[in-house]
C-alpha cells in the first residue's frame, strides 16, 4: 500500500528506512511495498525537488498545470501525469531524459522540446545503459525525436500519440520513435504522425513492432543494419514509403498494410533471410514519377537483396506492382496477388528467374489461361513481360512507338520464336484465381 509522506521527520525516517531495507538484500519481497511512497507534485520547481529526493520505487504524480524546463530522472520511479498535467521544454533541449534503468513513464503530456537532431533533442531522452524502460499511453508533440534511445535493452513504446511538426521538411523532423544498438524492443499501439519516420531502428537486435498506425512520414517502420525483427499488424498511409528494410537480416514483415505511398510499399534492400508474408500494399503512386528516374510509386522494391522469402501478399493498384534490380534476383516470390497494376513486373536483367514454388506461383489480373484439369493454376507458364518492355524501360524515350502497329508485329514475331537466351520473368504455375483472405 503506497504512503503519502508529509513530515519531514517521518521523510527522514522513511528514507533511511528504505535505504537500510534495500541494502541489507531484503528489496522486494518482505520490506519495500510498505515504503514506496507516492508523492504529488504542482509545479516545476517541486517536480525537480522531488526528482532529487526520491527512492528506488517511489511514484511522482503530476498535477494538472503547466512544467516548464527540462527534467532528470536518476532514479529507478515511476512518473505519472494526472489529467492536464503538461511538460513544456520550452523550445529547447529534452523535455525528460533518463539515466537510470527501470523507470515507466505514463499519462504524461509533453510538447514543445527543441529540434536540433545533432543534440538529440527529444521529448523523452533514454541515456545509454538505461535498461527497462516503459513509455505508454502519453501525447508528446515537438519537432525534435519523440522517444530517443542508445545502446541499451528492454524498451517499450506502446499506446501513445507521438506528432512531429508537419511543417518542416521530412528530413529536417525527429523520428517518432529513434532506437539505435537497442536489443528487445516493443513499440505497440501508437499513432505517430508529421515525423521523418514512425520507427527507425538502427544496428538493433530482437525488436517487436505491432498494431502501430502512421502517417504523413517519410518511412512508417525503418530497419537499418538490424536483425531478427518482427513487425505486424501496422498500417501506414500517406508516406514516401512504408517498410523500408535496408542491409538487414531476418525480419518478419506480416500481415501489415500500406496505402498511398510515393515511393515503395516495402523495400528490400541489400536485405537477407527475410520474410514478407500476407501484407496488404496499395495505391503506390507518384504523380511526378518517370520511367526515366524510376521513381514510380512501386508495391514493393527489391534491390541487391538476396535469399528473401515474398509471399501471399497482396499488390494493388499501383504505379508498379513489383520492381527488382541490382542483383535481386535469388528470392522466392510466389502466392502473391498482383491486381490491376499499372505495370505488374519491371524487372531489367539478364537473368531468367521462376516466380513460383512447389507448383504455385502468383496470381495476375487481366491473364487469361486455361486449366483443362481444374486445379486452378494456368497450364501455361506466364511471362508478365517480353523483350520489348525490357527495350522501353533502357530507351524510355522510344516509349511513344510502344502501340504503334511496327511492335504489334515484333510482339507477335517474338511470340512465335526465341531469339537468344530467355531472360526476364516466367511464373510456370500461375493462380486463376485470387486469395479471398487477402
């Protein structure tokens, strides 16, 4: 049962009480419970008092009003904000930053920290070695980071609302959630928007990324040099891209949506040994986008990636359905659902790479083939593009012949013959029919 402490010589004797209590070993189990002390503080000068006097355990809640200033946490204590409680920085710096492990933070409202990326100007600044840290169910806008972390473990992000400041550029805001050499991480729940990206993890290990929605970013959920990460459940819409993984290893991207993206759905690039599986990916679109730069709004692309795994997901309703280059070539791509794409496969190599795995491949809008035996795969194999739409994506400037009646013809010759080594896309076992689930 909390104590509410108010004399200062019952202060003193708690105190030293505790302190004895923690170390002589007893801690947890027979004597801090009956301790740990709930303090409620007004203003900012009692917020940092109480910050410098309290014990491993103890509770600071906030009272409704304003705390100006930039607060310090040191010790292992909860800090909770009780309704319209609001942490203001003032422009600068951190708002809170931590130093000590096992610290929850919760129902806190915090704005206005500063935005220097160089300095880490965060709302919630986790120092290094920091371990054990909870950040839930608070509002934080400002436009530096949201929640910043460094080479510690065990952080949890979940059930907050995180907003950048939508007025700067992109690259110019703090990430929503900056985690960097973090090993076990759970980020669940949140809705972050107006930031560069929603969560960005970086040589980090064994993270768990859920149920997050994000939007008006430059990336939802960001992998770089990270490995065995699990992501599912998030919905990102209205970014430059959505999942980018990059010089990763072992992520499990799953059942996720995007929507509205310029740039990619997902990214797989110079990526290994991962998996994505069952996600939703649509309407990747960029309206200034050309074959020249090749920059069109993509479901996915995959470059110098290798030893991926693509499968039953769902690509609709884009500029390009599937995008590979440099080097891309040895992934399983097979049960996915390529609808009403633009262009369904732009691929530019010299290799002749199979789009299908023990008798399944994909399915493709607008192909029509026969299934004489009803088992709904095509009995003929699929080529989503010839030899003349390689010519086109190398010479985009001869694009203007592509329906002229000469190609009808060079179609129809190359339909009937083979010229040279077969090089491009063929799926042996194409789906006449899409996956429902999806």
């Amino acid at each position: 049962m909390n104590t509410v402490i108010s004399g200062p010589i019952f202060r003193l004797f708690y105190r030293t009480a505790k302190q004895l209590c923690i170390g002589a070993g007893i801690g947890l189990l027979l004597c801090p419970a009956s301790f740990a002390a709930n303090y409620s503080v007004h203003d900012s000068d009692s917020l940092t008092q109480q910050l410098k006097t309290v014990i491993a355990g103890d509770t600071i809640s906030l009272q409704a009003g304003t705390y100006f200033g930039h607060f310090e946490i040191y010790q292992p204590i909860e800090l909770v904000g009780e309704p319209g409680a609001i942490i203001d920085a003032e422009g600068t710096g951190s708002a809170i930053s931590i130093f000590s492990s096992d610290v929850n933070l919760s129902s806190l409202k915090i704005k206005n920290w500063g935005a220097d990326l160089y300095e880490l100007n965060a709302g919630i600044l986790i120092k290094e070695q920091a371990q054990r840290i909870r950040v839930e169910s608070s509002t934080l806008q400002g436009d530096g980071f949201g929640v910043y972390a460094e080479n510690t473990s065990h952080i949890t992000v979940a059930n907050n609302v995180i907003v950048g400041n939508g007025e700067l550029y992109k690259l110019d805001r703090g990430d929503g959630v900056y985690l960097k050499g973090v090993d076990v991480s759970v980020i669940h729940d949140n809705k972050i928007s107006y930031v560069r990206d929603g969560v960005y993890l970086e040589t980090s290990t064994n993270s768990l990324v859920f149920d997050n929605r994000f939007h008006s970013a430059q990336y939802g959920i960001h992998y770089m040099y990270t490995k065995h990460d699990e992501a599912y459940g998030n919905q990102v819409d209205n970014v430059d891209g959505g999942y980018a993984i990059m010089s990763s290893e072992f992520v499990n991207l799953h059942q996720n949506q995007a929507s509205n993206t310029l740039d990619f759905g997902v990214l797989l690039n110079i990526s290994n040994h991962c998996i994505v599986s069952n996600n939703r990916i649509s309407l990747g679109h960029n309206p200034q986008g050309t074959a020249e730069l090749g920059n069109e709004g993509k479901g996915i692309f995959i470059y110098g990636a290798r030893d991926n795994e693509v499968t039953h997901n769902l690509f609709s309703t884009n500029d390009i359905g599937i995008y590979m280059a440099m080097g891309g070539e040895k992934n399983k791509v097979y049960g996915n659902q390529f609808v009403n794409n633009k262009i369904q496969v732009k691929y530019v190599g010299d290799s002749l790479l199979e789009w299908s795995h023990n008798g399944r491949g994909n399915y493709w809008s607008g192909y029509m083939g026969w299934d004489t035996n009803h088992d709904g795969i095509a009995d003929k194999a699929y080529r989503p593009n010839d030899n003349l739409d390689k010519l086109f994506w190398l010479y985009p400037e001869a694009r203007f012949l592509m329906n002229s009646p000469v190609v009808a013809v060079l179609r129809w010759v190359q339909g009937q013959f083979e010229f040279g080594p077969a090089t491009g896309i063929v799926d042996s076992f194409p789906l006449l029919a899409p996956d429902r689930e999806l």
